[in-house]
C-alpha cells in the first residue's frame, strides 16, 4: 500500500494523513467487530487521525474497541452537541468512556452555526468553561470548533481560542476556501474538513457521475486544508481514498471548472446521506432515503415510476410525520424536510 502524505495541523505541531476517518457511517456498520477491523484496517494503512463526535450513535463505542490498545497512534479527536457547563461535562466523561482513553487530543464544540449557538457556549455556565477546566486536568489537549456557516468559522478562527476548525469543502461546496482556510493559514490553526466527496452524491447516478479521484483531487489540491475525514464504511473506501493521496495530481484550471460546474447542476441543496435527522425521527421515517428520493425525482423525472415502487416498499412513509421538526433543526444543510416528505408522498404514494 502506498503511503499516505502527511500535513501540520495548525498550530498542534502535529503531523496528520492528509486523509482522517470520519465517524459518521460507522454507525451504519452494525457488527462491533466488524467496526472495529475496519477502524484496525485504516490505522494498519497509517491514517493517524480519527474524527467522531457524542452524537454519532455509536460510533465512539468502536473507536474505542480499537483505542483500547492502539490509542498512541492516533490522533483523536470527538465532539460536543452539549453546549452548556455541566452537561459537556457529562459528554466529555463519556466520550472518554466509550473512547477508552484517558484523554482527547481535540474536544470540538459540534456544528456551532448559528449565534444562539455561539452565546450559548461562551456563556458563563457554557460549554468552553468545561474545555477549559477539561484542558486544565489534562483531559483535551486542543480545542475545536465544527459548523456549516463561514462567517461563525472565520469568527472562531479569529478569536485564537481553537486550534482546529471543521467545515465542508468538496467540488459542490468550497466556500470555505475563500476566506476561512487563508485566515486559518495566517493564525496557523488547522483545518480539518469533511464531506470531501459530498457524501458519495457525486457518483450517485451515471448521469451526474464524477470521477472520485477528481473530487478528491479537488480537495487535496488546497494546500491549507489539513486533513479530509471521509466516513468509512468498507475497505474498498478505505483504499480509495489512499490510492487518491498516493496519486494526487493538480487539476488545471480548466478542470476544476468543469467540474465544479459538473457538481453546481447537483445543487447545495441536496441531502449529503449524514444521517443527523434519521437519529432524531420519533416516527421511525427513513428520512435520508426519502431526501434522495426528491433530488433525484426533480433531476429524473422519467424515472418517477420507479420512485413510485420504491416507495411502495417503504414499511414507514412520510405520511407518518408528526411534524415536530426535530430533524429540520439537526439538518446541516436547512433541507425543509418536512415539505420534501409531503412534495415526495404526494406525487409517490400512487397505485403502481
Ligand atoms: S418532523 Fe416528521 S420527519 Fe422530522 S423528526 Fe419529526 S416526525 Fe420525523
Ligand atoms: S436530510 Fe439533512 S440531516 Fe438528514 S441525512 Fe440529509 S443532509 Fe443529513
């Protein structure tokens, strides 16, 4: 196996593969063992940084099947969706717990992308009261913040409080490039990012295919990103994406444009297959299947009779929401989930 470059996060010192594991899809790998050989796989391959957060179901709990024994070849890194005093305290103990570690490297406060947010945790009884005193026991080494709006980034940036920020950057979305990650060069904090082959939306039909070296070209090519998180779910991602490290090549000018051009006609506002709504739903609904269902649909329209039957097959329909808005308020991406449920009901919930 070729081996994967390696990039300064920041201010850390350290020096992480520019490729990390992302927690996120091993909630999805139901066998713990399983889990834990996939997590064994990507360390056995040199990726040395490892992103999860208290909110991906548990995922921490398999990370730490591994930690147990291999937790000085890493660089760890969890995240907070408690934001006030005593209850990141509780997160933080737990994610300790489950991690099977005396200590993080990197305590992130979790998708701060509003301002309520940002109060919330700077607040006297606030989450960053705990990092601190966390820091202070020797529990976190640095401290993070993840979002999905730039301004609150480049803020977090600026106030010299965080070593690392976590935003998105792929071909659909790179934002970030343009103001963020210069000023993360300029205050030498690093950047972590994810999302770097948008949640495999890029190769999801053959019509919209993009080649998933490009993407992840794209994405290596910017030289102030530290390190990608892609969410394993298999070996054969795994080597992907270290086969994309070995034989990066710069795109030309011309390519990232039809590229980014070839992702625009995707449009932002798609689901990204997170999962952070699906946690949520007290109805049960399979709410990231259905989201794919409405962008392909208004892309496909030829193709609704075979959204019809799948919908069919859907033991739990739309139909069963009880409008409580749960998953609009964990949605990263703002999807009007609940109008997507009923546009998607309406026109497939029809004799096949
Ligand atoms: S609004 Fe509907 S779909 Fe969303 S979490 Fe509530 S019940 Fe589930
Ligand atoms: S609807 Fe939003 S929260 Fe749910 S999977 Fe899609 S992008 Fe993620």
């Amino acid at each position: 196996m070729p081996e994967i470059r390696k990039r300064r996060l920041g201010r850390t010192g350290f020096m992480v593969t520019e490729i990390g594991l992302g927690g996120i899809p091993l909630m999805r790998v139901e066998d713990f063992d399983e889990a834990a050989r996939l997590i064994s796989y990507a360390l056995d391959q040199g990726i040395n940084y490892i992103d999860t957060a208290r909110a991906y179901g548990d995922s921490e709990e398999k990370i730490g099947l591994v930690m147990k024994d291999r937790r000085d070849e890493v660089f760890l890194a969890t995240k907070t969706n408690a934001y006030d005093y005593d209850t990141a305290w509780q997160y933080l103990e737990t994610s300790l717990k489950n991690l099977q570690t005396d200590h993080l490297d990197l305590w992130q406060m979790h998708d701060i992308s509003t301002e309520q947010r940002w109060e919330e945790i700077w607040s006297a009884q606030g989450a960053m009261k705990a990092a601190h005193e966390a820091r202070e026991q020797g529990l976190v080494r640095y401290f993070g913040v993840s979002g999905h709006n730039d301004a609150l980034l480049l803020r977090a940036v600026e106030c010299g409080e965080f070593d690392v920020i976590l935003g998105v950057y792929n071909l659909g979305i790179h934002s970030l490039g343009e103001q963020v990650i210069p000023a993360a060069q300029q205050h030498d904090i690093g950047v972590a990012v994810m999302k770097p082959l948008s949640g495999g939306l890029f190769f999801r039909r053959k019509e919209t295919f993009i080649d998933p070296m490009k993407a992840w070209y794209f994405v290596l090519q910017n030289t102030g990103i530290s390190v990608a998180l892609v969410g394993f779910q298999n070996q054969r991602d795994i080597d992907q994406a270290i086969q994309a490290s070995a034989t990066f090549t710069p795109l030309s000018e011309d390519e990232i444009e039809q590229l980014v051009a070839k992702a625009r006609f995707l449009g932002d506002d798609v689901c990204r297959d997170c999962g952070y709504c699906k946690e949520e739903c007290p109805a049960g609904i399979d709410i990231p299947k259905i989201m794919h269902m409405f962008d392909e649909a208004r892309v496909f329209s030829y193709e609704w009779p075979r959204f019809r039957r799948l919908y069919a097959e859907l033991e739990i329909k739309g139909d069963a929401c009880q409008d409580c808005g749960k998953c609009e308020e964990k949605c990263p991406f703002d999807l009007k989930i609940r109008e997507r449920l009923k546009w998607v009901h309406d026109r497939f919930n029809q004799p096949i």
